[in-house]
C-alpha cells in the first residue's frame, strides 16, 4: 500500500474526537480489523483528513468509511 499524505497538525475538540471514534469502531467491527492492523491505521488516517475537509456529520462519515473500506485491498496477512 502506498502511504497517505501527512494529517495536518490541527486540534479538533473531544466532541470530534468522539465522533470519530465512533465511526472508526464501527468500521473496524464491521471489518473485523484489529484497530492496530494496517487497515485499520489507514481508515482513521482517512476519516480525520474527510472530517477535517468538512464532512462532520456522522452518518456521512459512516458513508464515506464504509465506500473506502470496500476498495482496500485485503489484508494479506494477520494482524492481532
């Protein structure tokens, strides 16, 4: 996998953090990601880039992890 740009450096409130605590759990449920796998790194570096360019609400962002976690490859290897 090639590496996603750098997440900015930009403080988002505990209301934001829970948020996407949220729907990054329930991505990995649905996955059945370890939250430390490889995926799993991705996909949260991927929702605070999507929250931080706007997409706040939180079934949007359900929507959007749930169409990036379809075009990840699969995993090739076990992560625990």
């Amino acid at each position: 996998m090639n590496p996603l740009r750098s997440t900015q450096c930009i403080a988002l409130s505990q209301p934001d953090i829970d948020t996407l605590q949220r729907v990054f759990d329930n991505i990995c449920a649905e996955h059945h990601w370890p939250r430390d796998s490889e995926h799993a790194r991705r996909h949260a570096r991927m929702l605070i880039d999507e929250y931080l360019a706007g997409t706040t609400n939180e079934q949007l962002l359900l929507v959007v992890g749930r169409w990036f976690a379809s075009r990840l490859p699969a995993e090739t290897s076990t992560s625990s």
